[in-house]
C-alpha cells in the first residue's frame, strides 16, 4: 500500500513539473526573442541525416515517384484504348 502512495506523490510532483515548464514556456512564448530562442534549442536537438543518407534517400524518392508516375501513365493509356473499343 506504501508504494501506491509513493506513486501517487510522484505522479503529482510529475504534474506539478509539467505545469511548471508549460507556464515557463508560454511566458517566453509571448516574446519573438523567446520564441526564436526556442527554436533555437529545439532545431539544436534535431538528429540531422548525413550527405549520404540524405542522398540515397532522395534518389530513392525519385525513383518510387517515377515509378509509380509511369504505372499510373500505362494504366491511364490501357484503360483510355479500353474505353475507345467499347464506346
């Protein structure tokens, strides 16, 4: 029973925290200085991919948008001589 009343207490400091960092963050928030100096600190935790990854990546998203671009091209064009015989 002891320790349900430890994470009651726990749960509440937890929320008190919360509430604490929420009023701290929108008082800093009503300035363009705070709110840039949050940007800041939020861009500065971002995991940035290498020049490879990023490469590979991006040449893997050309590749699927050409192709599924020139799937949907030879669908379009069946379905269109499709069209034409029945009508």
């Amino acid at each position: 029973m002891n320790g349900g009343k430890t994470v009651t207490n726990t749960n509440k400091e937890t929320i008190k925290a919360k509430k604490a960092e929420e009023a701290e963050a929108k008082k800093s928030q009503q300035t363009p200085t705070g709110f840039l100096e949050e940007t800041k600190q939020e861009l500065a935790k971002v995991v940035w991919p290498s020049r490879q990854q990023l490469v590979s990546e991006s040449v893997a998203v050309l590749l699927m948008v050409t192709l599924v671009a020139t799937l949907i091209y030879i669908v379009d064009q069946l379905f269109g001589w499709m069209a034409g015989k029945v009508f």
